[in-house]
C-alpha cells in the first residue's frame, strides 16, 4: 500500500518532542523509532514522476498470434528506483506479465518486455503505467500513473487462407494455363488445337479446319478485369454469435479469401462494410497491397446494433462501378430481415448484376432438429425445424429470381463461397 510521505513528515513534527520528554514509555519511544525509520525509507524511495516512460509497440498482429510490447524505462531522479511496473492493458490484450519488478540505478535505463496473446479482434488499448517505488527497506511505497497512450491493432486471423492454393490452381486452370479450357459467353479466345474426343462441337473452327485438312477447335479463356463488389453486412443480424465468433467475423473471412482470390483472377474487387453508413471501404485499383489494406481496415469493424438500410445498397454499389458486377452480399438469411429487405434488394440488383447471397449457418440448429430425447429437446427441435423451413422458403425465392445463394457453417461458407466465384467464371456469366 503506498503511503503519502507528507503524512510522516507530519507525524514525525508531532512525536518527536514527545519521544524527547523525560520518562517516555518504552512503546512510545519504539514508536517513535518506526516512524522516524519509516519516514527515512520513504525519503529514500525514488519518485515514481521521475522515470520517463516510452513505449515500442508491433504495427498489427493477427488474432490467435502471439506479441508483446516493449516497455523503456529511464530512471532520471538521484535514487535508484525499486518497485513495481504496472502496463495497463485491457483484459482482451492477454497481458499475462503486466506487473513486474524493476530495480534500476540513478541515470540508467531498463527495457521490459509485455507479452500479449489478444483474443478479440480490433484496436486493444492501454493509457498509462502504473509505478510503485519502494524504500531500501522495503516497509512503504510512492505510487503514481504515468500516461503512456498506446494501441495494438489486432488484425483478422484469416484462417481460411489455406485453401487459397487449391482455389488459384483451378482459376489457373479456366485461365488456359493447364489442360482445362471452356466455352461461355464470358470468354475470350485463347488458342487453336487440334480436335479431341468429348470437345464441344460448337468449338469446332471450321476455317481453320478447312485450311489444314484436319478437325481443329478454338480453345478460351475466361475474361478478366472483371468487376466484384462485396457488400458486407455489419449491422445487428451480424452480431449474432455462431461456434464462438460473430457472424461478422465469419463474413470477414469469407469476403478476404473471395477478394484475394478474384484479385489474384484479374478481376477489379471492391469491399463495402455499411450498415447505415460506410464503415470500411476498398479497392483493388488503389496502389499497395489488397490484403493488408483490407485486414487493417476491417481489423477495428464491429456488429452495429441497428437496422441494414437496404435501400442505400444499390446508391453504394454504384458510387464504386457503374459497370455490371458480381455482387456478394454477405449478410443474414433470418426470416425478418430477408423478408422486409433482403429479398426485394437482391431481386432489383439481379436484373444489372449476378448476385450472391452468402450467409452463416448455424450448426447447432440442425444439431437441435435431430435431438428428440425429452420434452423440451422436442420442442426445441420443433423450432428448429420451423427455422430451417423459413431458411429454405427464402432460398428458393432468392433463386427463383435469378440470385445465387451460399448457406454454409462457419468453416465451410468461406471455400464454398470461393467456389461459386469459380463456377461462375467458369461459366462465363461474370
């Protein structure tokens, strides 16, 4: 416990003329002799104000990762400095050796090391240390709050960037540079070869075919420079929490391996975070890195708690292309919202855009249709099976109108979504 040295500068005034009265008591004396010793280690103990604090922090770190913030300190007054260092981090910064014992010699410098292990995604903050100089004795303490402002930005882990590989080796494949080659209204001719077995008919060039006396057939490429826009959803269906993480942070892991790997197709990606207004905005055909400048945008995103205005949707997606798009709207299939805007939104962009539908599916709601063990398993399964009904009915309206759907689990929605990307560029429709 830190005590006001004032205070025994003024118990000191008041007891020693009674410690120098003839016939003192013993106790009297002995107490006198505890202050005045006490008063001395409290002299002795450095200030706290004197020791100048700077802080050395890493630029970002993904989730899930481990880091740690380096703590200088310069002992600037007459005494050594013995006690204790506070860094005040929030809980979410997982500052497991936050308080730690300093010793450091007048005029000299020391430098302690804050291991962090965040587990929350976003901006985690500290705002000051907290310094508790000792006397040699150890018996009291000066304490002071020294302001050292400091943020770590802890980035999306993006886990899902596994699968990357496996989905540029199948654009590599509709991109002519394997075996594979297609046909679709959104290709462009690549190359000649000759015919094979099981090649579309329709491919045959008959010009070609008529000068070298043999079956020839053109082969294509799909287009790129393509245009993809990826609405994400932040407003509160994406507060929702699904296997121990927001919907929102699902849809940030679907929506950066879809952006890096149309990216990575040639394709022109930009990405809007809106609830009510923009809360990340960006594009590929700005200069620097996609990745980092998305994950240091979307890093300090989270779920707002009021309605998606789905009739500024359309103004949004135009204020970034003009041109027909592929666009991905990563939001909620729940009844309400779906019905009152999903639906009539997605219905007006499909007569200009392809349009995707991709959202989180919670699997412990067709855990819960299967369970029938009680009374109330029944019930709950009931409800479930309702939801899951309702989920379907909007799934086929969505596709009746021309709007491509992916409902997935949480591990899954972000390679599923991947794969619809490729399916409609295999097919040419993008």
């Amino acid at each position: 416990m830190a005590i006001s040295g004032r205070f025994f500068y003024l118990a000191l005034a008041a007891l020693v003329p009674i410690i120098a009265l003839p016939g003192a008591p013993t106790w009297l004396l002995a107490l006198g002799v505890l202050v005045v010793v006490t008063v001395f280690d409290l002299v002795l103990a450095a200030s706290p104000r004197t020791v100048a604090v700077r802080r050395t922090l890493p630029t970002g770190v993904r989730l899930g990762e481990a880091s740690s913030a380096v703590l200088h300190l310069a002992n600037e007054s007459r005494r050594p400095l013995r006690g204790r260092i506070k860094d005040g981090w929030q809980p979410s910064a997982g500052a497991a050796n936050a308080l730690q014992a300093v010793s450091i010699r007048p005029g000299e410098r020391a430098a302690l090391t804050i291991g962090l292990a965040p587990t929350r995604r976003g901006d985690l903050l500290t705002h000051h240390v907290t310094i508790r100089s000792f006397g040699p004795l150890g018996m009291v303490a000066r304490q002071s709050s020294i302001a050292s402002p400091g943020t770590l930005r802890v980035l999306p882990p993006f886990h899902s960037k596994r699968h990357l590989p496996s989905k540029l080796r199948k654009l590599r494949e509709l991109d002519g540079r394997a075996a594979v080659q297609i046909r679709g209204a959104g290709t462009e001719f690549d190359s000649l070869r000759d015919y094979v077995r099981g090649d579309d008919v329709r491919s045959i060039d008959w010009r070609a075919t008529a000068r070298r006396r043999d079956v020839v057939v053109r082969t294509w490429r799909p287009e790129r420079d393509r245009r993809v826009v990826i609405v994400l959803d932040s407003s509160r269906t994406s507060a929702s929490r699904i296997d121990d993480e927001t919907a929102l942070d699902t849809g940030i892991e679907a929506s950066l391996l879809l952006a890096v790997l149309a990216e990575r197709g040639g394709d022109r990606v930009s990405l809007i975070a809106y609830d009510r207004r923009v809360r990340a905005k960006v594009s590929s055909t700005g200069k620097g890195n996609m990745l980092n400048a998305m994950v240091q945008a979307l890093a300090p995103l989270q779920p707002e708690l009021i309605e998606l205005n789905t009739q500024a949707v359309s103004g949004q997606i135009r204020s970034v292309t003009a041109h027909r798009a592929l666009v991905v709207l990563v939001t909620s299939l729940d009844a309400g919202a779906a019905e009152e805007g999903l639906i009539p939104l997605a219905t007006n962009l499909a007569q200009k855009h392809v349009v995707v539908v991709a959202a989180v599916r919670d699997p412990a709601v067709d855990q819960a249709r299967l369970d029938r063990s009680s009374t109330t398993s029944a019930y709950r399964a009931a409800a479930a099976e309702h939801a899951l009904n309702r989920r379907a009915a909007i799934t086929a309206i969505l596709k009746q109108k021309g709007v491509e759907v992916v409902d997935a689990a949480p591990l899954e929605l972000p390679p599923q979504l991947a794969d619809m990307y490729i399916r409609l560029k295999a097919a040419g429709r993008l």
